[in-house]
C-alpha cells in the first residue's frame, strides 16, 4: 500500500531549500518528464537552481526568511502496486491538491531503487497570502488523502477493463 513519509527535520536556513531541491532533482539529471509542481516555471536545464531562486523570491517577498523554510514529503509504493514511473508522477499530481495550489510544490520520480518513489517539497510560504504553513502534524489526513487517491485510479482501472473487450 502506497503511503507518505514525512521528512521531519528543522529546515531553517536558505541551505536547507538548496540542499532538499537539489537532492530530489539529483542537480537536475532528473527528466523533465518525471517531475512537476505548482507555483514554479520548469525550464529546461538547470531547473533545479531556477526553482530555488522561486521558493526564495516568495520568502523575501513577504518577508518569511526564517522559521521552518519546507516540508519535505516522500510517497512510497508497495511493490505488489506495481507502479511505473508515469503513474507516479501522476499520482503525484493529484497528491499535491493537497495543498490547494496555495503553496509552490515540486516534486520529482525517482526510479533509483528497485521500487519507484516520489519526492516533495513545499514552500511553507502561501503564495497569495504571505502565511506560513500550519499544519505540521497532519499526517494521517495526508496519508488518507493519498489512499482515496490510490482507491480511485484502482475503480477507474476496474471500470476501464469493463469497457475494453473485443468483436
């Protein structure tokens, strides 16, 4: 069963927003095509570098330079899911409404180990409002959200087999 792992550390110095950003990117080997996010602009190359310099300008504008800079969240699958790196970044884009688009979200799939792993970061930062992120300790409500996640795309697949037959 597919679940989240909270990456609990203090994240509270600009190193920290260099050092996640750069790691879930591998410095930015990771392909366009296993990565995504809101509140940010993917160009092509060092993107890595172009999405820290985003989460940045967003604490300065508002002045939250200190404090708990990220969250750091890991969504792992049990092998049985059998999971491809597509499916996880599509899982992944519906796990991030989560967040309701009010915060700059990034994420990347990761295939470096025999099973497929999504990595996550999010600005603590709102985007439109300037407030920091609250709710620290939600972790069961995340991982409820990624299970309806995982129980719809398991009824849209049964209900997609029933319209796939042959003449």
């Amino acid at each position: 069963m597919a679940y989240v792992k909270i990456v609990n550390k203090d994240y509270s110095d600009w190193r920290a927003i260099y050092n996640v950003i750069n790691y879930i990117f591998h410095y930015s080997y990771i392909p366009l095509k296993y990565v995504g996010g809101y509140g940010v602009s993917f160009i092509e190359g060092d993107y890595a570098d172009d999405i820290i310099e985003q989460f940045e300008a967003v604490k300065v504008i508002y002045k939250k330079e200190r404090f708990k800079l990220l969250r750091y969240f890991i969504i792992t699958f049990a092998p049985y899911e059998n999971i491809t790196p597509i499916e996880a970044k599509e899982i992944a884009w519906e796990f991030i409404k989560y967040f309701e688009e009010n915060y700059q979200v990034v994420f990347a799939v990761h295939t470096d180990t025999d099973n497929v792993h999504v990595h996550i970061v999010m600005n603590t930062t709102n985007i439109f409002t300037g407030n920091n992120y609250k709710d620290f300790f939600e972790i069961d409500k995340i991982n409820e959200f990624l299970n309806n996640i995982m129980i719809n795309r398991k009824n849209t697949q049964k209900q997609n087999q029933y319209y796939c037959y042959s003449k």
